[in-house]
C-alpha cells in the first residue's frame, strides 16, 4: 500500500468506498465497530441514519479505504455487524496538504489544522480535543474556544 507525505496535497486513487444497510443492529456498536476499522486501517468510516423497506429504520454503514485493505476491512464488518452483503464502489480522493499549527489562548495552546491547495491556504479548523479540553478545565463554553482560536489564526495570518 503506497503511503502519502499528508503535508503534501495528493490524489489518492485505488480506494473503495464500501456500504452496507442494517436493520437489525444495535446501534450502540457503531462507535466499537468504527473504532475497530480505522485501527485496521481504514480512511474513514461513517454511519448514515436510513429508512429501509416496509419503513423500518436503519443504518447504513460506509467505509473509506485502501483496495489492498478489503480482506481486512471484510472481516470486521462481517465479524461485528449483522449484515449478510457489501457493496464496493472505487472512488479516488482529492487531499489538501495539511499541516498542524499552535495558537496560543489564555487556556493553553491549541492545535489548528490547516489545509491547501497548490499552496494557498484554504481551510483551518481548532482540533476539537484541544478546544474540548480547554473548555472543559476552564469552564468556559466550547464554542467560546473555537470562536477566540479562529479569530486569533486570522489575525495571525492575516486572512
């Protein structure tokens, strides 16, 4: 499996989005069974809320990853879902460069994601574990946090 310089902005082609529907799962192990895919290796792994046939609700399990991971990516899901099929759709996917950048607050540092494109910036965003940990030892609203970092990287950048 060839691995990216995630600094860089790259274009990852060989990926399989893998999907499957659930009727009849607990969904209290949706976080487990994330947890153990992305340990796996998977890109990413998220759940969509559906609606299935003769209404009854569902979920719909969908998983990002390297082709050279289904085998792996297989078993857990088989192993910790309810689901009897998958279905897989390769997909390439655009990454922007990014980078991770401290801002300092009165609450301690924190960590800004940052991504470009052709070396532009065009996205930051506060680390939420930074931002959550802050709040929570301070106090303070979360979204008071994320408001005052954001406003601090601007000015520093001057966007």
């Amino acid at each position: 499996m060839k691995k990216f310089d995630h600094g860089q902005e790259h274009r990852d082609d060989g990926m399989v989005l893998i999907q499957t529907n659930l009727d009849d799962m607990n969904p209290e192990y949706c976080p487990y069974i994330t947890d153990r895919l992305l340990e796996k290796g998977a890109n990413d792994v998220y759940w969509i809320p559906i609606l299935m046939k003769k209404g009854r609700p569902g979920l719909m399990l969908n998983v990002l990853t390297d082709r050279l991971l289904l085998s792996e990516m297989e078993t857990v899901i088989f192993e910790e879902t309810t689901t009897l099929g998958l279905r897989y759709m390769p997909v390439s996917c655009s990454r922007l460069g990014r980078n991770f950048e401290k801002v300092s607050t009165p609450w301690g540092a924190i960590t800004v994601k940052t991504g470009y494109k052709a070396g532009k910036l065009v996205h930051f965003a506060p680390e939420h574990e930074d931002c959550a940990k802050a709040a929570r030892e301070h106090g303070i609203p979360i979204k008071q946090v994320y408001e005052y970092v954001r406003a601090i990287y601007i000015s520093q950048k001057s966007l």
